[in-house]
C-alpha cells in the first residue's frame, strides 16, 4: 500500500530543492533530523539552503529550564539555547546549510510574541526564497503543529511551498505520511500526496554526522547510536525523506 501512496524522486532538481531554500524548523534540531540527507544533495547540487529555527529560545535568558531541558542537563533557558544553537550550527556545518534563529520561546518558555510577530518575522526571513518547507506530519509535537497552522493559514509567499515528514516522530510512532495522514492540516490545505527523496548513501552519511551534533539531546529522543541508525535505516528502507508539495 505504501507504494501506492508515496512517489520517489532521486535528485535536487525534480523533488524541488533548487535555488535559495528555506526550511522552517521549529525548534533546534527538526529540520535537520528530518530534511538532513536531501539538504546536504541539495548543497551539492548547487542549492542555497537555510534552516530557520523559529522557537529558538533566547541566550540571555536566565528563566530555569524546563523539564525537557533540565533533563539534557542544563540549569537555565540561556544555558539551553546557548549550547543547542552551537549544536546547530555545527550540524548545519555538516550540511552546508546557514543557520538563522528567531528568538522566539518554545511553548515550555516565554514566547516573547504573539501569532501575528511570529508570522511577519517568519515571512521576513523566508522573502525571496524559491522554496520553503514547513513541518507537515505527524506534527505530534504542540509548537509544530502550531506554527505550520499559522503560516499556512496566514500565507507564505513563495513559488515552492511543501511539507516535510517530521524526525524523529515518525520513527517513534511508527507512522508512514500518506493521503490519509493529513488530518491536522487537512482544513488548511486538503489532502496531498507525499513523496520520497532518494539521496546517495554519501548524503545519507552526511545526515548522520549532522544529525549526531545534537548530542544534548540523542540520548533523551531514544537516538542514542543504535536508534539513531534504525531510524535512519527505516527511512532509507522506506525511500527516502518525505516531502509533500503544495504548490
């Protein structure tokens, strides 16, 4: 039945990542867990690509840290958001992609703006892209589902919109994006079909490395080394990394 459901594509050019590319990630880590083999061929192929983490956390803060966080084994917000924006970066490195923060709050923290604050620093950062990508399943996690809600909703003005398959939730839940699976999104943008990118194990390698600068957090995600490679296996075994566009 999978099959049946999801497309695969091979290369940069005709899953769409060409040109300046922007991923909105909403936190520090989802973009490259999710998108990281097809970024790294999309580099290769010639393509600009940015990865805009929207709820970032602020450094300066000194606001104790979550439960989440105080569970990474930091004390305070700044602490956390220090030490994961340089993880970022250096999985973003890996990549080749140029990281961006807003310094929005995640949900467990201050926001430090409303809805319409998040879309205009969202839609600044993003104008001029040739495509953009905004979590699209299973959007499990509050702040994900959240944000691509109100961008969605609100507009993104861009030629190339799509929706990326969420890491490691997927793998978690054990849950194949499809027609079917679109609900959350479904009054904002109806039904869509995936599609999976076929990457080069060289690019699939890239994506381990990258993803492995996250160590703050492998270990709390169930990603330690082993299951870090199945969810790795499983998604090549599936095709690939799951992209649905929307226009």
């Amino acid at each position: 039945m999978f099959a049946d459901e999801v497309n695969h594509v091979g290369d940069s050019t005709r899953v769409g990542l060409t040109g300046r590319v922007v991923v909105v990630s909403p936190h520090l880590d989802d973009a490259v867990m999710s998108l990281g083999s097809a970024l790294a061929q999309a580099v290769h192929t010639g393509s600009k690509v940015e990865i805009l983490t929207v709820f970032s956390d602020i450094p300066s803060s000194t606001a104790a840290a979550s439960e989440w966080d105080t569970q990474c084994g930091f004390a305070t917000e700044g602490e956390a958001a220090t030490a994961r924006r340089q993880e970022d970066r250096r999985a973003c490195a890996v990549l080749g992609a140029q990281p961006r923060w807003l310094d929005f709050g995640a949900e467990c923290y201050e926001r430090r703006g409303d809805d319409a604050d998040i879309h205009t620093a969202v839609t600044s950062a993003i104008r001029g892209a040739d495509a953009v990508l905004v979590p699209g399943f299973p959007l499990a996690h509050a702040d994900h589902e959240r944000l691509s809600k109100l961008l969605l909703a609100n507009g993104i003005d861009c030629p190339r919109i799509g929706l990326y398959a969420e890491q490691p939730y997927t793998f978690i839940q054990g849950k194949t994006p499809g027609e079917s699976a679109l609900s959350a999104l479904e009054p904002v943008v109806g039904t869509t079909r995936w599609t999976r990118v076929r990457t080069r194990r060289e690019f699939r390698r890239t994506k381990y490395k990258a993803v492995r600068s996250y160590r703050s957090q492998l270990r709390h995600l169930g990603l330690g080394n082993i299951g870090l490679h199945r969810m790795l296996w499983r998604e090549a075994a599936e095709g690939g990394e799951a992209i649905a566009w929307l226009s």
